[in-house]
C-alpha cells in the first residue's frame, strides 16, 4: 500500500473526519501498528493506566534492543503502546519495564574535605554520559513522505555513527527531509508536564557550528540552564535546602532558586546542577503524565490533531496512514535502546 501522509497548516472539518484523500486505514491487524480508538470522552493523564479509555485499545508491543543499562545491563527492554483519540486530541499511553528510577542527572556532591564536585560517568567520551543521567524515551515522525527509507528501515536510516561523536548523530539525507521528534526527557521537562517538541532535518555534524547536527527544538526553549561551581560551590540550591538524596530533587524549578548555603549540607548529600524553565509556544505542544512505579516507566501523552506547526506532524486525515519510530533511554544520554521496523499509526474507523 502507498504512503500518503501530508503536511497542513490547517485543518478543515472534512478533513478531519477523513475526506481529504489519503490512503485507507489498513487492516487493524497489520503487523506493527497502533490503532487509535475512538473514545467518547479524554482519558485522564493523571489517571496513568487505569483509565477505563485504556481498556479499549489494542496495545502494540515494541520489543527494543541497542541501548545500555535496563535489566541485566544488557539494554533491551520491551514498550507497550496504546492509542486512542477524542475531539480534536490524540493520546497515547507508554509504557516500558525499567527496574531503575534514574533522576541523577550530573549532580553536585559534597565530598568529605567539604569541597563540592560535579558526578560524570568516568567513561564519557563527550555527550555520552550513562551512569549521571536521567530516563527519557523518543518518537521519530517523518513529516509527509519526505523521509525516504523510513518505512523500511524505521530510526536507523536517520542515525549515523562514525562522524566525531561516540555514539554518532541523527539527520535526513536530503534537504526537505524532515522528522518531528518527541522527546520526553524524565527531569528535564516532564517535571512540568511536558513533551519536549523537536525535529531532525538534513543538517550535517560540525562540532562548532551544529554539533547536534540534524536535531533542533521547535522554537520555545529553552528547557534548562546548568549553572557552574562558584568560589568551590554551586551558584544556587533549591528554596526547600533538601540535598536531592534527603527527600529534595535533582533539578531547580525557575523561580526556586535561591542563594546557595554551604551549612545545610552534609559530606554525601547531592543537589541539582541545573534549572528547568517551562518551554513555551510550539515547543510545548506535547502534554504528559509520567510516573515510575515497581519498575515500569508510565507515560500518558496528549497532543492536538493539527497543531499548524510546520515542524509538527499533522494528524489531519483519519484515514491516514503515520510512520513513527521509538525508543527507551535508560539513564542514558544517547545510547537509546530501540525498535528494528517502522510503526504505524491509525485511526480506528
């Protein structure tokens, strides 16, 4: 069957309700493809997987493999998608077995002698950090056909390794190729109920002027601001004064960030070494629930139908056929671990 997605800064009630002229829905049983019911009303995120909305749909299982830590180290693990959609929004329910809640992302920790020094994974190369990290999980979505290869080959014919980096970078092969990026990042943004919104274009690995080379933010950034040591010391501690390892967190909301004192710390307490700021606009387009309990990772996502963005996918034809790819990250920076195949999105007629 032909791939027919398409790119729309509006959306019409026509085409909404699948008149616009795509491909048919294929059959629901087609091989890795998520079906997205028709619910009566939204689920509730907060609800997680116990909304009743969750018990219609038919979850897809994405075994995934290629990344580092989960269980046993050996970075596989296996994520059950769920979609569903009411009104003018699409939800998704992701969900993947992590026996680790991993919030240390690159803390300050206050040594015996009383000094302060920021944790880094002894075996990072640059950008490659896997022990000081954070949990995170991504979604690739090419924007109309313009990502050739993705339906045969999914993420990987977007990712190069070999090009300065220790574990490579992600672009298209062609300008005009573009991919919409979800990527939910467990103490960066999640904390404010967000998905950060990015994308991936045809732009090349240059280590001064794009060193993240293909991937880019929607504009609305930025998400966080590290902050440095000051005469021996963080610049700033959370208002509450908990080291993150007594109850207080691995990150500063904006806003409450004070001063720092030295006196409410102990040798072995860890505190944020950064802030996260609320990301506005087109950057914050994705809504999220996420949770972790008894070592499975939780994550109710909402976003619009059409969002007119031109670094969005656009949901616009209920009729249409939306290659998307994930992956898990395991307290790990960049080595993700994910599927072999494209996925497919449908809406449920």
């Amino acid at each position: 069957m032909r791939l027919t997605l398409r790119l729309s800064a509006t959306a019409t009630a026509a085409a909404l309700m699948g008149l616009a002229g795509c491909t048919a829905v294929q059959e629901s049983t087609a091989p890795n493809t998520l079906v997205a019911v028709k619910a009566a009303a939204a689920p509730n995120l907060a609800a997680g997987a116990n909304d009743p909305v969750w018990a219609q749909a038919r979850a897809l299982t994405v075994p995934l493999s290629g990344g580092v830590n989960f269980a046993g180290g050996k970075g596989e693990t296996t994520a059950t998608l769920k979609a569903a959609w009411a009104g003018d929004t699409l939800y998704m329910l992701v969900q993947y077995p992590d026996p680790t809640d991993s919030r240390r992302r690159g803390p300050y920790q206050k040594q015996a002698d009383g000094s302060w020094k920021k944790l880094k994974d002894p075996a990072d190369k640059g950008g490659d950090d896997n022990v000081y990290y954070e949990d995170k999980w991504a979604m690739l979505w090419p924007i109309g056909n313009s990502v050739k290869g993705f339906e045969n080959k999914g993420c990987a014919v977007m990712c190069h390794v070999g090009e300065g980096k220790p574990f490579g970078n992600k672009y298209t092969k062609s300008e005009g190729e573009i991919s919409d990026m979800w990527h939910m990042k467990g103490q960066r943004t999640a904390p404010f109920g967000i998905v950060d919104d990015q994308y991936a274009d045809h732009t090349r690995y240059d280590p001064k002027t794009s060193p993240n080379a293909g991937r880019k933010s929607d504009p609305g950034g930025p998400e966080y601001a590290g902050f440095n040591l000051e005469n021996g010391k963080p610049k700033f501690m959370n208002r509450d004064a908990k080291a993150a390892t007594a109850g207080g967190s691995y990150y500063i909301k904006a806003g409450d960030e004070v001063p720092f004192d030295d006196s409410k710390f102990k040798p072995g307490d860890e505190v944020a070494s950064y802030i996260i700021l609320p990301v506005k606009g087109d950057r914050a387009d994705i809504k999220v629930a996420y949770s972790w309990a008894n070592g499975l990772h939780t994550s109710v996502v909402a976003r619009k139908l059409v969002t007119g963005s031109k670094y969005d996918v656009q949901f616009d034809n209920l009729a249409g056929r939306y290659l998307f790819g994930f992956a898990a990250f395991d307290n790990a920076q960049v080595q993700h671990a994910s599927g072999d195949d494209a996925l497919t999105l449908v809406f449920a007629k």
